[in-house]
C-alpha cells in the first residue's frame, strides 16, 4: 500500500473510492487523494515485479493491437486520424522537421514508424516483448524493454522524447522524470499525455470511468498535479492540448463496463458530450496533452 504521495511527499492521502480491474482480475483497488497537493493514486498497485500479469489480456490493444469487438474498431480508426496530429504536435512543439526522438512505451509501434517515416531518427523503449516483437515485424523498430537499458546503449541525446498514454503505468515516477531531464537536449521538448481525471467523462463515470484501468494505472493527473511534477523536475509546461476524442472510446468502455443496454450509443453520446465540454474549456478533456521544456533552456 503507497503511504506517500510521489508528487508532494504528504503522507495524508484520503480514501475516493476503489475500483474494479474488468481486463483481466476482476480484482478491486483503492484510490486515493493526496490531501495536501491533489493527486490521485492507485494505492494498492502490485510492485513492478508482479504487475506483468495484469497486462496479459489478449483485448489489451496497446500491446496486442486487437481489431476485436466494436469499441476497439472506433479506437483504431481514432488512431489514424491522431497518429497525424501527434506529427504536427511534436513538429510544433520542437520546431524541427526531423530530428532524434525517443518514444516511450512504444506499443506496436505505430506512433514510431510514423516518425521514421517522415526521416525523424526513432529510438522506441516497450517493456512488452509482445508489443516489441510486433514493432519490429511489422516496421522494422527494435527497441529495448527499459529506459534504463536505452541509456546503456546510446550516446544519442534525443531532441524530443513522448510519452502517449505511459506515465500513468510507470512507478518510479520521479526517477523518470529525472531521467528525462538528463536525456534531452538542452533545448529538448518532452511531451506527455495522461488521462484527466478532472474530465467531463471522469465526473459521470466515477469509478466506472475506464481510464482508471486500475492496477495498471498507478497515477491519476489533473493539470495542476502535472505542473507541479514538472516544476519539480527542472521542466516548464509550455503548452496543454485536449485529446477529446477518447471521450468516445473511453465513454463506450465505461457503458460496457455499467453493463447497461445499448452501451455503444451510449457511449457515443457520451462521447459527444465530453468532447463539446473540451471545446469550451479543454481541461474538461479526455486526456490531455502536456509540453514540457527545461526551465534553463533558451
């Protein structure tokens, strides 16, 4: 059981409510709230050396790459239309056309081959052998399984690192982030996206809302917790972009997950909810999107 928030080392952390792992356990875990700086936790997360187990489900898509049932047909089609918008983000963001980018928790790899192909040098890190071995047969990517392993075998400072939809697994969330901060280039960009749990699909669903995805999930970000991990980190959050189209997979899992009648629909109109929400205040979104540049560089 965690005892101390990773974000303001408060040992004051508050019961919310627990929730249930539908991929593979049926298991329950509890999340709490820092009292002091907000943050949400899964407190009863398994240590590293255990936790593997939960991530073998044949439906869990980013590392097995299912077409299986309609909900992650919608995500695939979702992804081509995101895999170009994450291209403009990182194009922006660094303002280079090509450059060194170092992909964390790859998956299969689509993001990263996505890069390759418009001339960017791509390293990836995935600790699934599952998903690494399908990235290197399907694109060619031969990663390696940890950040730690990466740092071993290259002298290569990357331009810019990503992270979609990782931090949130990752437990030694500090020593990452600090990784980070000594990888990338002095004018370096690294960009993260998480979750918010303060989104329009967060509040309805509750602890139905399946990007808890406990215990896979070991971290829960708000923007105010996400600065404060920058900040702490040498790191100033230049920018925040919505992601509100997994309101409509996320939504159409959370009614699957309420086992109620016509939960694709439902989720739909969820969906669209959530995603008029994130118009009129983006901090209402899915999942957001963080820029991250270190605070001493020019």
């Amino acid at each position: 059981m965690l005892e101390i928030c990773p974000i303001c080392g408060s040992n004051k952390l508050n019961d919310i409510f627990s929730c249930k792992d539908y991929f593979v356990s049926g298991e329950t875990f509890q999340l709490v709230d820092c009292e002091k700086c907000g943050m949400r936790i899964t407190a009863d997360f398994p240590v590293e050396s255990e936790i593997g187990k939960y991530y073998e489900a044949t439906d869990y898509i980013s590392h097995s790459d299912t077409k299986k049932g309609i909900v992650n047909s919608v995500y695939h089609y979702v992804r081509q239309f995101m895999l170009k918008k994450k291209v403009r983000w990182v194009e922006k963001s660094s303002r280079l056309k090509s450059g060194a980018i170092l992909d964390v928790g790859t998956g299969t790899g689509y993001f990263a081959n996505t890069m390759k192909e418009r001339n960017w040098q791509v390293s990836t890190v995935e600790q699934s052998e599952k998903a690494r071995d399908f990235a290197e047969k399907n694109f060619g990517l031969i990663g390696v399984a940890s950040i730690s392993e990466y740092v071993e075998q290259s002298n290569e400072k990357p331009d810019v690192i990503t992270l979609w939809h990782v931090l949130e697994h990752i437990e030694n969330l500090n020593e990452t982030m600090a990784d980070f901060q000594k990888l990338l280039k002095p004018n370096g960009t690294l960009i993260i996206a998480v979750p918010n749990c303060n989104s329009y699909d967060a509040r309805k669903y509750k602890n139905l809302w399946a990007a808890y995805d406990v215990p896979r999930h070991l971290w829960h970000f708000r923007a105010e917790q996400m600065t404060i991990l920058a900040n702490k980190h040498g790191f100033k959050i230049t920018e925040i972009k919505p992601m509100p189209f997994d309101a409509f997979y996320i939504s159409m899992m959370s009614e699957n997950y309420a086992k109620r009648s016509f939960a694709f629909f439902r989720g739909m109109w969820a969906g669209i909810a959530g995603f008029f929400a994130s118009l009129f205040d983006k901090k209402m979104s899915s999942s957001l999107v963080y820029v991250l540049k270190k605070q001493n560089a020019d």
